[in-house]
C-alpha cells in the first residue's frame, strides 16, 4: 500500500474546501482501495433546525496521482 505524501493529501483538502465549505478544516479518514485509488472520507455532525443530530459525510475517491475522480456527499 503507497501512502500518499502529505502534499498531495493538503492538494486534495485544498481542493475540497474550496469546493464544500463545510467541510473545511475537517481532517480526513484516507483509506487506499484494492485498485490503487485513494479514498478520503470527511465527516462532520450538525443538528437540523429540529435540533435532531444527523451526520454529514463527503467521500472523495482520488488517484495515484492526486486528481479527484468522484465526489459524493450525504443528504
């Protein structure tokens, strides 16, 4: 497993708290798949205006080289 340099990995965080805010300054969970892409997964709890909890997750597949190939987030 080739760990991705810290460079890349603040690329990528650059590049997501650009795009979802939210997420900002929220350190990832980075994990690599069996196909030698890299998955980071950021996750944050929020209440709704109900105050009932709920969790946000963004996960964001990346590869070998550092360019995002797909960006899903939770509801």
């Amino acid at each position: 497993m080739a760990a991705f340099s810290k460079q890349k990995v603040q690329n990528v965080n650059q590049t997501v708290y650009q795009e979802y805010s939210d997420f900002k300054n929220i350190n990832p969970k980075v994990t690599e798949t069996s196909d030698g892409n890299t998955v980071f997964i950021y996750e944050k709890k929020e209440k709704t205006a109900d105050g009932i909890p709920i969790r946000l997750v963004l996960r964001v597949t990346v590869d070998a080289n550092g360019r995002i190939l797909k960006v899903s987030t939770s509801k």
